[in-house]
C-alpha cells in the first residue's frame, strides 16, 4: 500500500495507516520517531523495512519521502504500536456489542484475530475509551450531578430530588458521589389520583464501572401497569437507605 509520493492529508491520517499497516503485518519496530512534522518508522537492526514521511508545505499534506519494503525479520507476537488507541478502534463495534467483555477474554481476542501479546493494562485502557465514548466520560457526568438536581427541580417544581455527598471535604473542596434519590410530582399525583394504595419494593446491583444498588418503589394503575413511583442509587441495600 506504500509507495513514494503517498499522500495523506494530515498526521493523524498517515499515523492511522500507519499503525493499522504494522500491526497487521507484524513489522517489529525498533526505532520510531513521532513529531508533529515528520515521522520515521523502522524495523530491526539487520532488516531494511524503513518509512518515512513528513510534512509538505507545498501541498499541506503528509508525504511519503522514503519507503523500502523489503522485510526479512521475523515476526514476534508483541508489537508497540498495537497500543488502546488502535485497539480501541478495532474492536470498537465488538465492545459494544460485549460492553462487559473481561480483559482477559480481551486478550484472547487480540491474540486470536491479530496472533499479538498485549498487556491488561492496554486492553484495559481500549475498553474504556469505547465505553466512554458511548456512555461518556463517568468522571465528567458524576461531576455535574448537582447541575443535573437543579435542572430537574427547576422544571419540574414540587418534585423530589436528594444528592447525598461524603461528609468528608478532599482536595480541591470535592466530596465524593455517595447517594441519589428522585421522584417526580407528575408520579406523586398519578398514585395518588389513579393506582391501587399498595407499593412495591425492588432492587438491583450496578454493575457498571461505579458500583452500587438501584432500589426502586412501583405501583400498578388502573390498567395493571407498572408505574414507577421513586427511584434511587445507593451503595448497599438496608433499611436506612429504604427509609
């Protein structure tokens, strides 16, 4: 696929191809140079394989200066440039479909399909970059739960809505994320105009990065349906955190 004169219209792009080329057909780096304006790619001492390519005010594009294709070194089952970023776009579609995948099925996956080793860590760091990008960032959402209870509240006046925090102040004056409790006023008065005066219990475990239990109140309308009458996340399930 490389050939002189190969352009590319940014560093990202040649960076992608690049990455995709040498994991797929196992070229061993050894010396890689990755700069904004040029990058160089070699194999082994003993083997020729060496790419380059770099930046052309010309054209502003990302060019092939200088390929030798020739690679006599023997392939191995470890590979740098297979890190989370390129693993994460690879298997992206699979980790959605699998968003608890275990790492170590990870890993056998990779070694299956691409004949590499690569570490915990890495598959570890692939998997979460997919989630994150389809669930967003948990730091980030957690972060702004307070904005989120102002909102609900607003547009919703005479609901419920309770954050319980750490007692304890960290760093920074942040306070860890402990409770979240919430019921709507629309739902209030649904039970109280139409469904049969009994309340149901139920719970679940989260089993997302951030653990903990979902407990939630129903009750049944007029038609037999379940309606959701209050909700809340909490660390364990016991009688205080039910009343």
């Amino acid at each position: 696929m490389w050939e002189l004169g190969l352009a590319f219209e940014s560093v990202d792009k040649f960076r992608e191809a690049l990455t995709r080329f040498v994991v797929e057909e196992k070229v061993v780096v050894d010396k890689y140079v990755n700069q904004p304006t040029r990058v160089r790619c070699k194999c082994k001492d003993g083997c020729p394989w060496h790419l380059f390519a770099s930046y052309d005010s010309g054209t502003k594009d990302f060019v092939v200066k200088k390929y030798i294709p020739i690679h006599i070194y023997e392939p191995t089952n470890k590979n740098k440039l297979c890190n989370s970023k390129y693993l994460a776009e690879k298997f992206k579609d699979r980790i959605r479909k699998q968003p608890n995948i275990r790492i170590f099925k990870f890993q056998q996956l990779v070694r299956k399909e691409l004949g590499l080793y690569v570490g915990r860590s890495i598959c570890r760091k692939a998997r979460n970059k997919v989630l994150n990008d389809i669930m967003g960032d948990h730091v980030l959402e957690y972060s702004r739960i307070l904005d989120y209870r102002d909102e609900m509240l607003r547009s919703n006046p005479s609901s419920t809505c309770v954050v319980k925090l750490s007692e304890e102040t960290f760093e920074g004056g942040k306070k860890i994320f402990v409770g979240f409790y919430i019921c709507f006023d629309a739902l209030k008065k649904a039970f109280k105009a139409g469904c049969r005066p009994c309340i149901g219990l139920d719970g679940c475990f989260l089993k997302g990065i951030y653990k903990g239990q979902l407990l939630v109140a129903v009750c049944k309308d007029g038609n037999n349906q379940m309606l959701p009458l209050a909700w809340a996340v909490v660390e364990v399930e016991n009688k205080s955190n039910w009343t």
